[in-house]
C-alpha cells in the first residue's frame, strides 16, 4: 500500500471514530492548492480549507492553522493568540508533526496531538472541503462538525 493510500485510509479511519459518514474523492486533478481544489470539486475558493502548519519561534511546537482558501494568515495576529511568533514550517516538519506532506495535511489522522486553529470565515459556508491525507483527495465537512469533532479554537487569521 502506498504512503498516499495509507494516508488516506488513516483520515478514513478517524472520521469514522468521530461519527462522521462521508465519502473521500480521490480525484485526478490535484488538490494541492486552493484554487485547484475548487476547481476539482466545483465549488468557490473560500470552502476550501487550507491546513498550514506554523511553527513557533521558541517552543518550535507546531500549530495547525485551517483557513479558507481565499484568505492569507496574518502571521502577527495568529502571534498574539499563540503568544509566540510563528513562521511556516518546512516540509520535513510538517511531515514529521501531522504524518502527511504539504498539499495533503487533513484536519483528521493526524499522527500527533497539534494545536488547531479554525478560521472563523469558514464558519460563513454551509459545507467545506478539506484535505484527505493526499495532493489528490477530499472530503466535505460542515463547518460546525469540523469544529466540534476536532475541538479546534474559532479564531480571526486576518484583520
């Protein structure tokens, strides 16, 4: 099985033993980015979720920001909520922290316990789409759920 399919299966797997019935699509296209991922499922750019991961100046603690793809993080805001600075986390961290590569991260099946953050503005759509655990594969979530299930801090990414 592959490291992609394993992925998969692993966000699978959770979403189930957090209730949750609904199908992943493993597409053709890439999902890498935002803008793909609409195209790919058909529906705007802002109910895609971006899962960036940031790592913390001092602590080196990653925190896992999930925004909506048509909003940029405001890196000096997210430093006030966190109370340390943050950057972008290289790939091999991200790897090392969530179990999955950068294009892939999901919300669910992550390896290791990650401070999460929910980007409010996902709040304003009635269904969103999220990373599966590959560059190729989705799922979609209503907000609320991704929320509860998750238990992720509803915060501002932008002013």
């Amino acid at each position: 099985m592959s490291n992609g399919k394993k992925s998969i299966d692993r966000v699978q797997s959770d979403l189930i033993s957090h209730g949750i019935e609904t199908a992943i699509k493993e597409l053709p296209a890439s999902t890498r980015t935002a803008p793909e991922a609409a195209l790919a499922v058909d529906c705007h750019v802002g109910q895609i979720v971006k899962s960036l991961v940031f790592q913390g100046s001092k602590s080196k603690k990653p925190y896992l920001i999930l925004t909506s793809g048509s909003n940029q993080v405001d890196e000096g805001l997210v430093a006030e909520i966190t109370g340390e600075r943050i950057k972008f986390a290289s790939a091999d961290f991200v790897r090392e922290e969530t179990g999955f590569a950068i294009g892939g991260v999901s919300p669910f099946g992550l390896t290791k316990e990650i401070t999460t953050y929910i980007d409010e503005d996902l709040l304003d759509y009635d269904i969103i789409w999220a990373a599966a655990g590959s560059h190729h594969a989705v799922f979609c979530i209503q907000p609320g759920r991704l929320v509860s299930a998750i238990n992720g801090k509803v915060i501002a990414v932008h002013s």
